[in-house]
C-alpha cells in the first residue's frame, strides 16, 4: 500500500464507521444503549420529552386584542449653543533644548437636552390576541375536565372546525386562557 492510499483507506474507514453506528450496526445490543443495560424502566428506548395534550374537544374562544387610550409626557430635543476652553501642545527640540508650547481655543458646540412640551396620547395594549381551546378527558385523566389551553391561531382553526368530543391532540403555547 503506498503512502497516498492510506488517507484515503483512513477516511474510508471512518465513513463506514459513522454508517453503521447510525444504522445501529456497531456495539449497541438494540435497546438503544451500548453494552446492552436499558437506562431506565422496561430497559428500552427513553420517550422524548412532548408538551402535546390531547383530549376531547370541548369548546373554543378566541379573545381579541384590547387597547386602551393613554396619555405620555411628549419629550422634545432642545440643543443650546454651548462653548469650552481646549488645552494644545506642541513639542520640539530635544535634551536640554527641548521646547513645549500650549496654547488654548475656544470650541463652539450643541449642548442637547430632551424637554417636555405638552403631552401626547397613545395607543397602549392590555391584552394580546389569544385562541383558546377548552379539553376534557386531559392526557386521557377523566378527572381532568374543562381545562383551557392557549394555542397557535393554525390550531384554533383546525380544532374549531371538528365535532363536540372529538378527540384531538396539539401543542398548546401556555396554559389557561
């Protein structure tokens, strides 16, 4: 084998390596853990963790965005010309000859402040637009009845159109509506 083969042979190998532990081929017995122990009961595969409910359909309510009127202070930007004294120095020579000169101007400037004239009204919101779903039966629990869930406005509509009772299943986006 030449030299120039064995990076080749070298990336080879570890593509085939990456294939078959992705494909389940290497040392793993099955149980979806190496040396054959399951981590936790039943010594299977471990669920991944979902935020999905599902339930019977109960009812629907779609709550629109509030907004009140208010009043602010209406702040406005004041700049008054304003000036002040910079120091300049030069040097020259050296050793013992060396000179230093300084001399001072004036430099003129806006100083900005933010000022209060009058007040301005605006539109302040006081709730935000929600699409609520209420479940009974929660998890499959019968005990769990007329919970609200607040969910995506693709869901509301998906769920509104369906029967009382029908089964459904989503991810809500918070609890309670």
């Amino acid at each position: 084998m030449s030299v120039k083969q064995r990076p080749v042979l070298a990336g080879l190998t570890l593509m085939l390596v990456a294939v078959l532990s992705a494909c389940g081929g290497g040392a793993d017995k099955g149980d979806g853990h190496a040396g054959g122990k399951g981590g936790g009961k039943g010594g299977g595969y471990s669920k991944p963790h979902s935020d999905q409910v599902r339930g019977l359909y109960d009812a629907v309510r779609h709550l629109p965005r509030k907004t009140v009127k208010g009043t602010r202070a209406h702040m406005v930007k004041e700049c008054d010309p304003a000036t002040r004294k910079v120091k300049h120095t030069s040097r020259s020579g050296s050793g013992k000859r060396r000179k230093t000169r300084t001399w001072y101007t004036t430099e003129h400037y806006e100083q900005c402040h933010k000022v209060r004239k009058g007040s301005e009204t605006y539109t302040r919101v006081v709730r935000t637009e929600r699409w609520c779903v209420r479940l009974d039966d929660v998890n499959g629990k019968a005990t769990k009845d007329d919970l609200w869930f607040r969910v995506s406005p693709a869901t509301y509509s998906e769920v509104h159109g369906k029967d009382e009772h029908a089964r459904v299943k989503f991810e809500p986006r918070a609890r309670g509506c």
